[in-house]
C-alpha cells in the first residue's frame, strides 16, 4: 500500500520523532489484515515489494536515518521455493515403535510415525533395539516416558533391506519388554504463515547450508535489483531476523538436518545412532536410565546450536557485508523450548537482541512488579558474551506488551531503564504501523497487532510531539553506554540450551541479589566464551584487556535455568586461571560428571575438581548468598559500591572517564551514599536536558570519590569520573545545589488550590481509518482535595473513555519576600500521560517522568501572581480499543520555596 509519497511522509515523521532509524518489517495479515493488500502484486519479493523496500533504504538515507531489514517474510525464516520433502526446507525426527515381549519376533516393514500434513516423505536415520525397564506399555500412557536400558541398545540399522528387518528379542528375563525404535527424518511442513505470500512460504531448515542457500538464491532469482542493492549498501544498517519460532504450538519440535548424524559424530565424537530414541531439546520420547539420557541430549542441543552459528549466522553476516550491514538477531526462541545457545549467537551477531515478551515476565501494574523482572540475567549473559567477542551494541526489542495504547510511558522508561542496567544500549521500539492509504481497516488507522500487542509510535498517538523527549533521552543514555568498554567485576558460570527451561520468559540464572545491590556487576560465561582467545587471566584479572572480571564464580545452586556441569578442556581452563591468582569461587558440591556424554572423563574431571579446590585463590560456599563474604575475603571489591540497596549499576570505562549508569529497581525513592573507583571529579549526567554538571559535595577515597545519589522508583542516572572529558569542559559547577529550605528564611509560595482543564478529544473522524478529529471539549474547572490531589479523568464526567491532550491551568503567588535570587520547586505527584510545564508563557526544560517532584522554577517565577500550565498528553486506549487507564494529572500537586544551602558532604 505504500508510496514513495507516504514513506517520505512518514519517514519525515520518524525523523522528527527523534529516532535515529527504522527497521523495515512486512507485517500485513496478523491480527489486523490490511484490506488493500494483495499478495500477488505485492508480496515478498514481486516487483512492487522491490520498489517499496527501495524507497524505504532510500528515504532513510536521504533523512539521515539507519535502515534495517528483515531478510525473510515473517518469522521465522521461510521461502516460496522450497518444499516439506526437498532439500532447505525445516526437518525433525521422529519415530516408529514395535513392542516386543521377551523371545518375540519383530519381522516386516520398519515401523513409522505419522507423517505432518503436507508431508510424504521420510529418510531413514537408524534402527535400534532396547530393553524397556519402565513405563513399558504398548502404546505409552499419556506423559509417561518409557525407560530405556542404553547398555541394551542393538542397532539393526545395517540389517534393513528394502525397508524390513528381522530382530528377535532376547528370552531372558522372561518378563522382559522390548522396543524396536526406527528413526526417521521427514519436513516438519512447518509454514510462516506471516509471510503472506501468494504461494506457501514454508519454513527453512536452520542448521543447514542449504536452508540459508534457499533464502539467498530466493533474494538473488527474486527480490534484489541493482538498485535496492544500492539502496541497501548505502544505507549502512542491519539485515534483521526476528526470534526462532522453530516449534509447533504446544509441541516440540526435535530438529534435524540432513548431514546431522554424521555432524554430531565429528563435533561430539562418538556415534550417536545407538542414543537416537533420546534425543529431544527437553522432553524426549524415550529416555534411559540414569544420567545417560541427560548427557546425550546436552550433546545434542549443542550440536544444533552449533550447526545454527556455522551454517546459518555465518552465512549470514558474510552476506550482509557483501550489501555493506550487519546482522541484527534474536538468537533464541520465544515459543517453547530452544537447542540453541543465545550466548552462542551473541558472539557472532553483529547486534545481539532480545525482547520483553521472551526474556521478561511482561507488563505487570506498578512499576516495582514490572522494573524487577525476571530476566535481567538473561540480558546481563547476552551482553556479556557480545563484550567479550568485541561487539558494542545491544538491542531491545521494546517494549511488547498486552494492551496496545495502555501501557503508561512512565511504565515504559523504567523498564527502558532497567534494560539499560543489564547491558542494553539500543532500543528498537515495537513498533510503527505503516499509515498509506488502504492500510487500516478502521480508526485509528492500521495496527498489525490489534488492540493486543503494544504498541503503535506515531503522529497517530495524542503523545507523539511529547514522545520526542523521551527519544532524546534515550538517544543521549545509548549515547554514553555505547562509549568504552563495559566492565565487569565477577564472571558467573552458565551454559545451558535457550535462554531459559520454558523458552518463553526468562527466570534469574544467580538468583540470590546480594552481589547487585552491593554495587557488584556480574556478567556469565560459557564454554564458549571460557575457550575464546579473549578468555586469559592475568593480574587476578580475567578478561583484562575487556570485561576485567576479578573474580569466577561456578554456582551448582539447583536452579532450572542453569546446568552447572562442564567439559573437562573447560575445567582444565578454570583450574589454570585459579593457579595463576584469578579468585575462583564455588557454591554448592561440584557435579561428579563432565557436560554432554563421555563418561569416561568422569573420573579425569574429579581430579581436576580436587586440584581446584586445593588451589589457594579458590574458595568454596555453600549457597550463592555466601559469595559476598567470599569476595569480600579475597579482596574483590566492586567498582562501585553502597550498602544493601535496590540501585542496580553498570560500568563502562573509556581511557578517560569512568561512567556508572545507576538504575532505582525498588518501590520507594532511594538516597545511597556510593564510592565510586576512578580518577577525576564526580559529574552527574541529565539525559533529560542534556545538562552535564560536576557534583559540588563528593569526598575522596584510596581508589576514587564518594558520593550520594538519590533516585526515584525506576529512575535512572549517569556519574562520570574523569579529570575532564568531551561532556565536562563545558560542565556547569556550583558551589552549592539548592536544597529545600526548612527554616524561616525559605520564601513563601502558595501552592496551587483551583485548576482549570481543557481537553482536546482525539476520536475518530469522518474521513477514513486514518483521520482523526481533534475536538476541544468545554473547560472544566477542578478543585484539588486538601492534600493537593486532582482527580484522574475517569472521575471526572464525561471524560472516562476520552482520549487527547490537555492544558491544567493554575496559578501560584510568590510572597513578599520574594527575590531575583529566590526559587522553588514544583512537585507534580503522579501524571499518567506526558507532561510539559510552561511559567508565565515560557516552556521549561523538559520533566523527568519518572521523577516530576523537584521540577525547578528559579528563573521562571516572579513576584506575585505567575500562571503555570501542565500540559498531559495520554495514551490512545481509552478511546480507541476501549481500554480503562487511567489518565490525567493526579499529584498531589505542591509548589516549595527554597533557599541556596549546603548539605554536608559525605563522610
């Protein structure tokens, strides 16, 4: 439906957003379908679609702006050209069973399972005999797993002519159960159903070359043209695939490729035909007894996580420098169980990127349930693993929610904010719907998600022209976070499948939160990254050109996200580390066994194991909360330290300045005395305004300086400590910061005791889905409560499902003696929209959302009567999916004089 017309208007509108980018994403028939779509014409990869992916590189250069792609229709990656039976597309296998009592004879065709429909072919992978020792009945009961004997295993394989085999179970013991298991590969038949293409796009095999090769040949036979490659090479940005939905709804899928047995011989070494009826990412369809069935499906998922990076983000970031970008990537899946290793992938990915659908336990009332989620280790191990293999960049997908126009922006920064503090420095937001002409089917104009999924950014949104700030903000956040190298002070141990045992929201790796509210920043290592050429100990250093890591720590704590065994090169590599002065903690009995299945390096681990616990830098504790105290007792202090307290940091250090990105997790405003390591003055950065000031009250320390912040609930901030940098030179200092005066010296300032309101209703309009009236309703006038509390509009009548933008209107009177020189602060109380303050005609700079209660009015005030507007722009829900948030300036509203005083430094 789009134009060069309206991508150049809309684009223009994503500029003046304040976004420095766009991701170009073809999402037609999800919950809402776009009447004027039709795929024959303008499909993936027609002419039409062609031209419009051009105009889309092309206007986002000549705006200024980054332009990202995804690479496939839909998610996950897909073609036209393939089949279920032919070569590129997605396999799995699966399995035929024969149950045999003792003595019995199975001979005739192998059997096989029922195929997926649309799907006729299956390749043979092998056939073996096991003895059953529990769970022995033919067919199963529901949810129980037979047990195997893998000692018992006989394979037939080369005993199969023509697709039968003879095979006679033992007659011993008499009762005995047997099972003939013939594997098979066969396409999944899987479709991307978001693709809306005119043919079926079926999903692509994504451990094999030749599923990637189907998706290139597709672009190269189809889709490029000399001049979108053009357009795309000089637009600099990211090919983008979205996150691996390789499982059926409520089924799980067991992956396979073609080559894959005789990969998993060279990558694991061994065989792993007489272990096939095992495999499974996590629920397999036989299991054997003891840890056998465990170790094998640990080979197996690493195999295919393995097959993933080589065969499919390999190719795929060597095809996207061919067009001059990088690769964007959600390396895990969000839809059931994945093999793959999001750490893995995070090494590789040019931009490593995650989401709140997956890695969180989504939007939840109240800013403390939602700011503490789930999953900040999730992020804290994906940005760790891109810092260690040199990437900067970390992405959100941000922020998916249920309830499109619901989610209040205040909720909104904090989670933005808690993403930062785990290592995030780009956010994609989620997202903008395309608003041509015959796009949207209805008002207020085209939502791919419905009124389900948040949400939908545009001039659309009564909060787009105050949208603008929160985009500045976070520009100037991403803008510092990306300055560096991120530090960290303690390695934890965690290589596992998936980013967690559900594969939907992620659950904390090291669950005991003493180590954060400490000060300590903490990042996770896998067998991967313990093997990078990056991952050498020096100085009781680990990482020391990078991360800097002072201390290791491997956590067997029982916890379903984490499997604490590993490979023996890998204990090995640890045991060095702790021999040349790297600390080295452990919590819990280590585990009696090596990662994947080779029990003969058991044995050889235990004695690595003693060498490890006998080396003097290694400490051993029995829980996770012990590893304080052990850190404390070898000396590992954290670069930024305060005692017991919600504030979560983050460190980056460039070879001038020391940056600490500070983030209030708790429910409550949080003032901390913190000690800051590094060399120079502390200064405080206002990604609000922009305003970079040096701390007038800090005291100094052995290793840096001391100093006391103080932050809101879900608040955020920035201190550098540098003897000057690109930030400071212009830095405005102050002998004194205004403090609220609590004698009779402070000048008098009445609060405000009437409002009036003036509405601007957003609702739809008569001229199609996409117009929008914009009606000014009757002017209100409201009297607080006694503590200075306004009603939210859904108590005010005639406003409970309007939406729009509004103009509270007061007046406050300064006393007599009141001076050039006097102040005060304007305390908002809670706004649930965006809110803007204009004093006697002039705009302030703009609110801290998160923390609205010392907005200063010096300079703006006079004396007398001074006429101050709040202006709140809300959501769109109320009005547009019939939604009930809340809206409105609620306070209570206070006006506070003040007089210059010094508070007391830090001791």
């Amino acid at each position: 439906m789009t134009t060069p017309e309206s991508i150049k208007e809309q684009v223009a509108q994503i500029r003046a957003s304040g976004a420095g980018g766009y991701e170009a994403n073809q999402l037609t028939q999800v919950v809402e379908s776009a009447p004027g779509y039709d795929p024959v014409t303008m499909g993936w990869g027609t002419t039409r679609w062609t031209d419009t992916w051009t105009n889309l590189f092309t206007a986002g250069k000549a705006a200024g702006l980054r332009v990202d792609g995804i690479y496939t229709p839909g998610w996950s990656a897909g073609t036209q050209t393939v089949n279920p039976d032919g070569p590129g597309s997605a396999k799995e296998v699966t399995f035929g069973q024969a149950w045999l009592n003792a003595g019995a004879t199975f001979d005739g065709p192998l059997p096989a399972p029922t195929l997926p429909p649309g799907v006729h072919d299956q390749v043979l992978q092998g056939v073996v005999a096991y003895r059953c020792l529990k769970h022995c009945a033919a067919p199963p009961a529901k949810d129980l797993v037979p047990v195997l004997d893998p000692d018992s295993a006989v394979d037939l394989t080369d005993d199969v002519a023509d697709g039968e085999v003879s095979w006679t179970a033992p007659t011993a013991p008499a009762d005995a159960r047997y099972v003939l298991v013939a594997a098979w590969m066969n396409g999944t038949g899987q479709t991307v159903a978001l693709a809306a293409t005119a043919k079926t796009t079926y999903l692509v095999d994504h451990f094999s070359k030749s599923g990637f090769r189907a998706v290139k040949d597709y672009w190269d036979d189809h889709a490029m043209t000399p001049q979108l490659r053009k357009a795309m090479k000089a637009g600099g940005g990211s090919m983008f695939f979205d996150s691996l939905e390789l499982n059926r709804e409520s089924e799980q899928v067991r992956s396979w490729t073609g080559d894959f047995l005789q990969q998993f011989h060279k990558r694991r070494g061994y065989s792993l035909v007489p272990y096939l009826a095992g495999v499974g990412v996590t629920d397999p369809v036989f299991d054997f007894t003891g840890d056998t069935g465990d170790r094998v499906r640990e080979d197996y998922n690493q195999t295919l996580s393995d097959l993933f990076v080589d065969n499919h983000l390999r190719p795929l970031k060597s095809w996207a420098r061919e067009l001059g970008m990088t690769v964007r990537g959600q390396g895990y899946s969000s839809w059931g169980p994945s093999p793959i290793d999001p750490m893995d992938s995070a090494t590789l990915l040019d931009i490593p990127e995650g989401e709140d659908l997956s890695f969180t336990s989504g939007f939840t009332e109240g800013l403390p349930k939602f700011i503490n989620t789930r999953g900040s280790d999730v992020w804290r191990s994906m940005a760790s693993a891109a810092a260690q293999s040199g990437h900067n960049v970390v992405s959100t997908e941000c922020c998916a929610a249920s309830g499109n126009a619901q989610v209040q922006r205040q909720l909104l920064l904090a989670h933005v904010n808690q993403q930062f503090s785990v290592g995030v420095n780009q956010m994609v937001w989620h997202g903008w719907a395309d608003q041509s002409a015959g796009a949207a089917a209805k008002w207020p104009g085209f939502s791919p998600f419905g009124a389900y999924v948040a949400d939908v950014y545009g001039p659309q949104n009564p909060t787009f022209d105050d949208d603008k700030a929160i985009n500045t903000y976070v520009g100037r956040m991403q803008t510092v976070l990306r300055r560096g190298e991120l530090r960290g002070d303690v390695a934890i141990y965690r290589d596992d499948r998936g980013h967690s045992v559900s594969g939907s929201t992620g659950d904390l790796y090291f669950t005991d939160q003493s180590l954060a509210r400490a000060g300590y920043t903490y990042g996770f290592m896998n067998s991967t990254l313990m093997r990078a050429p990056s991952a050498t100990a020096s100085g009781g250093r680990l990482n020391p050109a990078g991360l800097g890591y002072g201390a290791f720590v491997w956590d067997t704590t029982a916890n379903p996200e984490t499997n604490p065994t590993m490979d023996l090169a890998d204990a090995k590599r640890l045991l060095s580390w702790a021999k040349s002065g790297l600390p080295v903690i452990v919590v819990g009995n280590l585990p009696t066994r090596v990662r994947g299945n080779h029990p003969d390096q058991d044995t050889k681990l235990a004695a690595v194991i003693r060498q490890l616990l006998a080396t003097r830098s290694v400490q051993q504790v029995a829980t996770e909360a012990g590893v304080l105290g052990a850190l404390s007792k070898a000396g590992v202090k954290p670069s930024v330290s305060y005692s017991d307290s919600p504030v979560v940091s983050l460190h980056r250090q460039t070879t001038d300045t020391d940056y600490y990105y500070l983030f209030n997790s708790g429910a409550d405003t949080v003032t901390t005395t913190a000690k800051f390591t590094g060399s120079g003055a502390p200064y405080q950065y206002d990604a609000w305004t922009g305003a970079v000031t040096r701390m007038p009250l800090y005291s100094r320390t052995g290793s840096g300086v001391r100093a006391t912040v103080s932050l809101a609930s879900g608040d955020a901030t920035v201190i550098a400590i540098t003897r000057g940098n690109e930030d400071t030179r212009a830095a405005q200092l102050r002998d004194v910061r205004p403090t609220y005066a609590t004698d009779s010296t402070a000048p008098n300032v009445t609060s405000p005791s009437t409002w009036t309101l003036d509405v601007t209703s957003w609702q739809a309009g008569s001229g199609g889905p996409n117009d929008t009236d914009k009606v000014v309703l009757d002017r209100r006038t409201i009297i607080p409560a006694a503590d200075g509390t306004l009603p939210d509009w859904q108590h005010i009548d005639g406003l409970a499902k309007v939406a729009g933008t509004s103009t509270y209107t007061t007046t406050i009177t300064t006393g007599s003696g009141w001076a050039a020189d006097s102040g005060a602060y304007l305390d908002l109380g809670k706004i649930n929209g965006l809110a803007t303050v204009t004093v006697n005609g002039r705009r302030l700079p703009p609110v801290n959302q998160l923390s609205p209660n010392k907005i200063d009015l010096r300079g703006y005030l006079k004396k007398g009567t001074n006429t101050v507007d709040v202006g709140v722009s809300t959501l769109l829900g109320n009005a547009a999916y019939d939604s009930n948030t809340s809206y409105g300036l609620v306070g209570p509203v206070k006006v506070t004089g003040y007089t210059e005083q010094l508070p007391s430094a830090p001791s």
